[in-house]
C-alpha cells in the first residue's frame, strides 16, 4: 500500500495538473510568483521552482530579467527534511519550466511533486546528482563553496538551453554574480583562512562541515555527533562525553551552532560553552531573515565567525 505521504503528493500533483489545464492560454506567473520581464517590457522566458530559497535566491540573481523564479521554502522556521506541501507548491511544481532541488534525501517531497506531474521539456537539476554525490553524503550543499560555484556552472547552463537566445545575457549575469555579488563572500573566506586556518572549532551539527572545511578551521566536533544533530537521531552517550570535555575543557576556541535547529543536546552545549567563556558563531540552514539573498546571509554569518575568531585568539 502507498505511503500516506506519498499518496497526498499524489493527491496535490493531480490538482495541480487540473488547474494547470483549466488555465491553459492564461499568461503570467504561477501563484506567489513575482513576474519578470525581458528587454522591451515582455514576459520572462521562462519560469524557475526552487525547493528551497538559498538555491531560489542564486537561480534569481543569475536569471536576472529574463525568468521567474519562486521558492518554495522561504520561512527560517520551516524544516526542509519534514516540509509537507501545499496545492499552491503543487501547482508552482508543476507549472515550472525548469525546477532545482537539493537531493540526497534533503528535500524528497520536492522530487516527488516532480514525479507525480510529469511535464515534458521539464529541466530538473538535482544538486546531489549534479555533483556525482551518493545517498549518505553531506546535504547541505549550499555551505560547500566548490559546490556553489558548480552549482552556478549548472545552473546558467540550464538558462542557456532554456532560451538559447539570451545565452550572451546569462553569462554575463554569472560574470557580474560572481565577481561583483560574490567578492564580499570570497573575501572573508580567504581572510579567515589565512589568519585563522588550523584554529580547533566546535560545531553543532553537520551544516557547517564545508564551510569549516574550505576555511581551513580544525573541526574537533565528532561527525556523528553533528550528523545525528542534522538528522534528528540519537546522539551516543559517547559522543556527548566526548563534545562536552572539548567544551570544559576549552580544547576548541569557538561553538558553531545552527540558531534554526538548537536541540537539548545542543542547548547543553551552548550553555557550557557560555560558561567557559567560549566565543559562539550562529549559522542557519536557510535565508535568515528570509529578506536577504544568497551572499547577504552568507557574509553576515562569516562576519559573526571571524569576530568570533578573534576575541577568541586575540589575532
């Protein structure tokens, strides 16, 4: 027998499909969507869903005026692991030229709409797929830069194919993105890693893993002590030993934690982590507050880590 979950996709997919029929020869964006438009005062070409809005925000920056692009998961205090969906993200799923989820079990609901309201021509990136990853890998893509900067690869080739016509535009989008948008962003990572690199970190759950990685930080936190955080399992009682002596004992110089996901383990840990006088970094797993784009979010919490970084070592 279906699952309950997947019978309700099923359900919302189908009405999807039915008001996208009821409203063929109907122009314009689909519900929620902010319409753009091309040179001349035109419709965007295409139309864009993104699962979530740390992807939604890059895909918008890159399409400039000529697409429209609508996330669906846009609230800090929604959790992309257990989102149920609406009939209006059905119906955006399934009105969208071109749809770019997560993957690797980070977003399944979304591949599932996708699934239930088939659409020929549809492109689909699949970030997980796109980057050769298995199920177990890392989810959180979005705080790997190397991925990031694929991710835009992917991306603007995908508009190219879409609208073959403004491929000139599309690339010139990515060249300002990454060059101008993004300077801030490639900055303070070089800053961090060159003053900061092999700093011993403590980190509360597996999100912040990339990042931590590409600035060079020591991540003395057990991985699946972050994980079993990221996922919602039981963390060992071993593990929790293990994080709370790092803490006491002040082998790690700053906590790391995701403001958006503070478990009791979690909140153990900030509390012994004030008491030793730690310094404290705040991340969160998407766009907080919801009014920032990709690169405002990401500089705001590097900022926070590198004051971090200093009070902590004096550098």
């Amino acid at each position: 027998m279906p699952r309950p979950d997947v019978i309700a996709i099923q359900v919302l997919a189908a009405a999807a499909m039915a008001f996208a029929v009821a409203g063929c020869g109907r122009s314009g964006a689909p519900a929620g969507s902010a319409s753009a438009t091309g040179a001349g005062g035109g419709h965007a070409a295409f139309q864009v869903v993104a699962a979530e809005n740390f992807w939604g925000s890059i895909a918008t920056q890159l399409a400039g005026t000529k697409a429209t692009i609508k996330s669906i998961i846009v609230n800090p205090g929604a959790d992309p692991h257990s989102y149920e969906p609406t009939a209006r993200d059905a119906r955006t799923m399934a009105g969208a030229n071109m749809a770019i989820v997560n993957g690797l079990g980070y977003d399944n609901w979304a591949s599932q709409l996708l699934e239930a309201s088939p659409q020929s021509g549809r492109t689909v990136l699949n970030v997980g797929d796109l980057l050769g990853l298995k199920e177990g890998a890392n989810q959180h893509l979005w705080y790997f830069p190397s991925d990031v900067f694929a991710v835009i690869d992917q991306i603007v080739a995908a508009y190219g194919r879409l609208d073959p016509r403004d491929a000139a535009y599309f690339a010139q989008q990515k060249q300002r993105f990454e060059s101008v948008s993004l300077a801030r962003y490639d900055q303070l990572r070089r800053e961090i890693r060159a003053r900061y690199a092999g700093v011993p970190v403590g980190y509360s759950e597996s999100i912040f893993q990339g990042l931590g990685q590409d600035l060079g930080l020591r991540l003395l936190t057990p991985y699946s002590f972050a994980k079993a955080i990221a996922e919602g399992t039981d963390v060992t009682a071993g593990d929790k030993e293990t994080v709370d002596n790092q803490i006491r004992r002040r082998q790690v110089k700053v906590w790391v934690f995701n403001s958006q996901n503070v478990t009791p383990d979690v909140q153990r840990v900030n509390q012994i982590a004030s008491q030793q006088h730690i310094p404290v970094a705040t991340i969160t797993e998407t766009l907080s507050p919801a009014s920032l784009n990709f690169e405002q979010w990401q500089v705001a919490e590097l900022e926070g880590l590198q004051r971090a970084l200093h009070l902590a070592t004096g550098r």
